[in-house]
C-alpha cells in the first residue's frame, strides 16, 4: 500500500543492489501428463503410465506436475552478457556469473526515499493533493505550490541537471507552444524517439527491479495460466503470445521454456511470438535473450520491425503498437507496462475541474515547474466522470484505447488479456513518481534520464472494457501466485537445489515476490476474457452438460491449495 507518495516507493522494487535470479531448469525429456487428481499434497509427480486427456478444471495441478519434478538442479541460463543486463532490471550478475550477495545484504527494495515533508524539491511529487495557487482561478495557467502552502508562487522547480537532449526539445516546445499535458510531458520523457528514458538507455543500470528479473517462478505460472486457458478453449489450432513492453525478454523466455516442456500437448498447436517494444535497444536486448541475436530487421510484407525465431524453434515478432499485431486467437500479456503509459493529471478548484500541465518557470527559464489550466480543457471535459469525489484525479487514455482494443480482438477472436502492475481500483490520488538509481526522482527534472510512472487504475480498465468482454481482478500477485501453485514449485526448487546461497537465494526472491510488504500486496492480476469464459452461453448448459464451466486459474482457490 502506497502509505504517502513519498513515503513510500510503492510499486515497482527499487533495490540498491537487486536479486539477480536463478533460472532453474525443467526436465529435460517431456513427461507424460498425470490424470486429474484431487490431491492437494504438494508431492505430486509425474506419472510415467498415466497419459490420459486433461479434463480442463484440473488443469493447473496437472500441467504443473511436469514443472514441478525438477529432478535436480542446474543453472541453465549462462551468465549475463553486458547486453543482457542492460534494461529496467536489476544489475546483479546471475548466479554462475559472480558470487551471490552475502546473506542480509540489500537486495531489491531500495533505501526508504524522503519522507514527506522531507526535502523532495518539488511539490506535486510529494504532496498526494496538489496545492492550487491563488492566482489558479486568472487568465495565464497557475503555478502550483509546495504541499501545504496555498501559494503557487512559492512552487520551487526542479532544476535541469543531466536529461539535456529532451529537456532541450521540451524548453523550445514549451517556448513555440505553451504549456503542455502531463501525458505529452511522460511520452517525451520516456519514449521520445531520440532521448526518450526506454528508446535511448535500454536501461544501462538498472533503475528498478521487476518480477520476472526477481524469479522464474512469475513467467512459469504465466506461461500455464496460458495454457490452462488454451485447453479450456478447447486447444484452438493456433495460439499467437503477445507480451506489451518486454523489458529484457525473461518473462517471455520463462513462458516458453514451459512451452518447450509441455511440447507434447502443445504439438498440434501453431505457435507464434509477437512483442511490442517501442525501444530499440531493449528489442536488440530481447532479441539476444530469445533468439541469441539472429533477426531480420524490416522483414518485406510484414508489419512487424524485426522477426527471428526462437532458442525452441519458435517465430518471434516485433512491432511498435498493438496495431500492427495479426488478429488471431491470442493470449496478452502485460507486466509493468501499463504503468508506463502517460497519464494526464486534473485537480479540483473552486473554479471547477482543472488539468495540471507544465510549463518553464518565468524565475529559471531552463526549469520546468507544474501549472494548473486557467479554465477547463477537453480532457477535463471527457476524462472526469461526474460522479468523481476526489479532488485530484489521474488518467490513463491510452491505456484506456489499449483496452478497448484488446477487448475487441479477444471478444472477435477468443484468448485473453493478463495484465501485471500495481494500481488501485479507483482510489487513489497523485500516484505520478519518478525513479533513478532505486532512489524516488524529481519527475520535472532530468526528463529523459528517470523511469516515470503512475499507478493504473483498474477500475478505469474495467470501464474502457465496455462490457464486451468479462473481467477479473485485480487480485493481489501473492494471491495469484499462490492459487497458481507457486508454493509447490518453490518446494521443489528448494528441494533440489544443492547448496545454502542458492536455497538463500530462492528463500530471497520468493520473499520478494510474495511478502505482502514487497511485492505480494503491491502487484496486482487482472484479466480480460471473452464472456462465454464465465457465463455458460446457454442458460441449459448446466443441466445438459456434465462438465461445468472449469474455473479461471489463478483467480480463485484452485485444487493445489
Ligand atoms: N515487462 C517487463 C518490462 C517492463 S518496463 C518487466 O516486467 O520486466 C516497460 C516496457 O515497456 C519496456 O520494455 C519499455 O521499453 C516498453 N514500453 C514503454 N512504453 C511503451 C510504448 N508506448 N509502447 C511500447 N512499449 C513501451
């Protein structure tokens, strides 16, 4: 829980020295699927005699059997090359690579960031209301104020130190044009084409920390959340795994190393891989952990960027919108990628519902400081409902219009949406941060050089669903997890490893995924999925059918627990 916002660095794990993860292998020969088995011990192996279809509800306990029979433990990965430890993650070196940190050291989470009250330097990022200046209601846009103050002349800027390239382009925008939105603002910063944060770094050292560079174990129950879904849909003949903002690739990359190791249900099926990734560098960075580096880029008659095909064989895609995607029966994933996506800010004044944009402070013309519109703006009048009772409000549009079309795609062409971030169902206030070095930033300064996000609001994606299509969640990560079966996963893991500072290590990373401190409580599942998913489609289906619909995984107590 976000306690203030800067109390806090709710959300993504932002650790002075993150966990580098241990990639732990499957078994390496396929292993005959176990019939469905009531069993909830955690000592469920696979059956070498049993090989008989998989009714749907069992799904997950019996797909995890494989999973779980590591029958002892390697490090399959190799060690990091320099590339692959660029990108949003962590910079610890993986096991095999250097030695892992002495047991107590700080991984992860980073050091506590200023409190509030403390010296932030800038007002909107550390006060979860925005302070309206007198001047909010006159002609010109209103500076606003540090928290507490009620005076918008008081507002210090954020000084303009490193970020030059798009603090440069933004400072003779803002001078051709005027003050602009919160969200033109973040899409500079993060993807402007030249110096954006994702399109120029790649993430040379990390800023941040995320699941699937924590632990395997967030990938593998994705990749059979995938495949539960598949089966309930009666294994469609073709299965397209499309995945928003891949960072590194190592969540895509866990999901097929399941995909390999379930290769014998999946025999019949035409897979294909397709990523959308706006940064060069993290899709070149993608490209080696998937493929090892073999990739055409600008394939003829193709919409895709780049394409190669995978370490298992399979066609990976690149591109830079959902667009560009082929429709198709498709499985959607999005981990920590929502929250990257611009937001626009609006504040409540005595004058009415005002948007919050930024603009050069007239006191150090290299500085850029928050304003508030003089009078309402269209986004004040689509984006605030009339119902709001908050007094700052944040939205995300193109989450919204991300949505909206994958709510038709799957309601068109079947599959799902599984989306992983930290957000709020509706709640919450100024959620606007900034990261670098694991350390809370000045979102106003240095644009370009530090992560920006917001939290995403569910219930607003939840809304842009339009009622074509069913949701579920958001439901908290280490209650997905669990009801995924991590626990038994784990147990193996742990079973299998041969010494102490691997054990410590997994014993680290499972903390970090699970502890309702860390990660556990902050993360949150939501999905997307065609209504016959949940509501029989004729209202006898229950009484003529013998088997009932078989329960999402994941989202509710399935039979591991
Ligand atoms: N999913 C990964 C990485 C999350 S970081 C993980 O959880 O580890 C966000 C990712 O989204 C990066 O790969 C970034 O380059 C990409 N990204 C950000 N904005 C984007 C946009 N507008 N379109 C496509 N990709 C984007």
């Amino acid at each position: 829980m976000r306690k203030s916002c800067c109390g806090d660095t709710s959300g993504r794990y932002r650790g002075a020295a993150a966990t580098g993860r241990h990639v732990l292998p499957l078994p390496s020969a396929p292993l005959t699927l176990v019939p469905p088995s009531r069993s909830t011990s955690s000592s469920v192996k696979p059956s070498p005699a049993a090989s008989t279809p998989i009714p749907v509800p069992v799904a997950i306990p019996v797909l995890l059997a494989p999973l779980v029979a590591v029958p002892r433990l390697l490090l399959s990965r190799p060690p990091p090359s320099p590339q692959r430890r660029h990108g949003r993650r962590a910079t610890t070196p993986r096991p095999g690579a250097a030695a892992l940190p002495a047991p107590g050291a700080p991984r992860g989470r980073s050091a506590a960031p200023p409190r509030h009250g403390g010296r932030c330097g800038r007002a909107a990022c550390c006060c979860p209301r925005l302070c309206v200046s007198a001047a909010a209601a006159g002609a010109a846009p209103a500076a606003l104020g540090p928290p507490g103050s009620g005076s918008g002349s008081a507002a210090r800027p954020c000084s303009g130190d490193g970020g030059g390239g798009v603090l440069r382009h933004l400072l003779l925008k803002l001078r051709a044009t005027g003050p602009l939105t919160v969200a033109e603002y973040m899409r500079e910063a993060l993807t402007n084409p030249g110096q954006g944060y994702y399109t120029r770094r790649g993430g040379v050292g990390g800023d941040f920390i995320t699941a699937p560079e924590v632990s395997q174990l967030p990938g593998e129950v994705i990749g059979l959340w995938c495949l539960s879904e598949w089966m309930a849909a009666g294994r469609p003949a073709a299965m397209q795994l499309v995945e928003l903002g891949p960072g590194t690739g190592a969540l895509t990359d866990d999901i097929l190393r399941v995909f390999k190791q379930l290769a014998s249900l999946l025999s019949k099926c035409d897979l294909s891989i397709h990523l959308v990734e706006v940064s060069p560098k993290l899709s070149e960075t993608q490209a080696q952990m998937l493929t090892g580096g073999k990739v055409q880029s600008n394939p003829e008659d193709e919409a895709a960027y780049m394409k190669g095909i995978s370490k298992t064989g399979i066609p990976v895609y690149w591109y830079r919108g959902i667009q560009d995607v082929p429709q198709g029966y498709s499985f959607y994933i999005a981990h920590e990628f929502l929250d990257a996506l611009p937001i626009h800010k609006f504040q409540r004044t005595e004058k009415g519902w005002r948007e919050v944009l930024v603009d050069i402070d007239p006191e150090a013309p290299d500085q850029l400081r928050f304003v508030l519109s003089p009078s309402s703006t269209p986004a004040t009048e689509n984006f605030i409902q009339p119902e709001e009772t908050r007094d700052h409000v944040e939205v995300c549009p193109e989450a919204g219009v991300l949505i909206q079309r994958l709510a038709s795609r799957i309601e068109k062409d079947g599959g799902a949406a599984l989306i992983a971030d930290y957000g709020h169902d509706g709640t919450k206030t100024d959620t606007f941060r900034g990261f670098r070095n694991h350390k809370l930033h000045d979102v106003l300064k240095a644009p370009g050089t530090a992560d920006l996000t917001a939290d995403v609001d569910f219930s607003y994606l939840r809304k842009m669903a339009q009622g074509k299509i069913a949701t579920l969640g958001p439901i908290k990560q280490r209650e997905f997890l669990k009801n995924m079966g991590v626990d038994l996963r784990m147990q193996v893991l742990l079973q299998n490893s041969r010494d102490s500072a691997t054990r410590e290590q997994l014993l680290h990373s499972y903390d970090m995924l699970m502890n309702p401190k860390k990660m556990g409580d902050r993360f949150h599942f939501f999905a997307l999925l065609p209504h016959h998913r949940l509501t029989p489609p004729h209202k006898e289906h229950n009484l003529q059918s013998k088997s009932p619909l078989p329960p999402v995984a994941g989202f509710g107590e399935l039979l591991l627990k």
